[in-house]
C-alpha cells in the first residue's frame, strides 16, 4: 500500500508540469519478431506468456456492436475488440467508456513500413532478450499508422492488444511523462493475462486507474 501511495505522489508530480501534447509524434507499440510471427512488447511483459481474448460477450448499455465496429477499418479484428472492450466493463465500466471514447477520435491506417523505432521503449528482457525491437505502430497526433507487414504476422490477441495499446496510451497522453509508455504497457499485459486480469478486480486497482484516466474515481459497495 505504501508503494502504490508513493507511486500515486510521482506521478500526480508530474501531472503538474505536463504540457501540450497536440502536435508531437510519440509512443506507438514495438514488439519483437520470431521466426513468421510478431508479438507485441507489452504481452511478453507477463511470464509466462498467457495472453488471451474473452471467448463471450454481455450486454452492456450504451456500448452497441456498430458502432465499435465503425471506428476501425474492416480489415481489423473487430468483433473481438468489441469482446475485449466488454470485457473491461467488467473491470471499471467508467475506463472501459473512457477507452471507447478515446478510440471515436483516433484514425488508423495500414503502412508499408519499416517505421522508425522510437525511444521511449528500449528493454526487452527475460526469454525474449536478445531480439531487436521492432516498431509497429506510432502515433501523429489522432492518426495511428501502423506498419502493414508487423501487422500481418500478429495473431488476433497481438492485434486487438496493439490497438487498445494505442488507445490506452492516448487516454493517458495528458500525464506528458516518461510513465505514458511504463502505465501503457502494464495496463495492456495486466487485462490481457486471465491471471493478472482476475487479480485487478480490487477496489483499490479499479480507483488507481480511474486517476490514471483522469476519471472521476467510483467506489463500488
């Protein structure tokens, strides 16, 4: 608990400084390579690798299957972001609107790459070190560009991780610090892992990322 107090007063110290994010390019996913397929930086943060997408949806008012689907090119996983999307309502329905939100003013495009790697991930470690980071997507303003070979070889759990990667990352983007990428990327491997998803279900983890969000924190009875 001490920690997580710690961690809130570094990062709202940051907070104070931001500044204008508008017209700089920035953080996109990075991943790795390994033989015909690409893995996305942030599941390979969870070892072992048990990264998954849900197999069912619910209901959820206010959130109709269209419209997700009309904020992404049809050539997308869009039916299983649609599930993962319902599946972090069952998390915190506030961040789970606040990511949908986020995705209605991004715009995505499939290009011929190699894009160039960014500096704000560098570190691969464990059972994937040694393999050269490779970038697959990078953000210019609301624009996500990201390279169309990488996306190829993702499966559809890298795929739907990668674009909720991008739009985390851009919910978070206020915080103008170095933690954007650090926040990002343990958010993505934590709602990814059915492990580590399960353990978020805890009042204090659901308030820690409403602050995150910049939301207005809920407490459940």
């Amino acid at each position: 608990m001490k920690t997580l107090g710690f961690f809130f007063i570094l990062m709202f110290s940051f907070v104070a400084t931001a500044g204008t994010l508008e017209n700089r390019e920035s953080n996109g996913g990075k991943g790795i390579v390994v033989g015909e397929k690409a893995y996305l930086l942030d599941l390979l943060e969870r070892s072992p690798y048990d990264a998954s997408l849900p197999s069912k949806t619910t209901f959820v008012l206010g959130l109709k299957k269209e419209a997700v689907f009309r904020l992404f090119p049809a050539s997308f996983p869009r039916e299983k972001i649609y599930r993962k999307l319902i599946d972090l309502n069952q998390f915190s329905p506030e961040v789970m609107m606040h990511l949908y939100n986020t995705a209605r003013r991004l715009q995505w495009e499939l290009v011929e790459g190699p894009l160039v790697l960014t500096t704000d991930d560098n570190f691969v470690d464990g059972h994937w070190k040694g393999y050269p980071l490779v970038q697959f997507a990078e953000r210019r303003v609301n624009a996500i560009r990201i390279d169309r070979k990488m996306w190829h070889r993702l499966d559809d759990v890298n795929k739907v991780a990668l674009v909720l990667h991008e739009i985390v990352y851009s919910a978070i983007d206020p915080i103008s610090t170095g933690f954007q990428s650090d926040l990002t990327r343990f958010f993505v491997s934590s709602i990814f892992s059915k492990e580590d998803f399960r353990a978020m279900n805890y009042e204090h983890t659901r308030l820690f990322w409403q602050s995150v969000f910049f939301l207005k924190p809920v407490i459940r009875d």
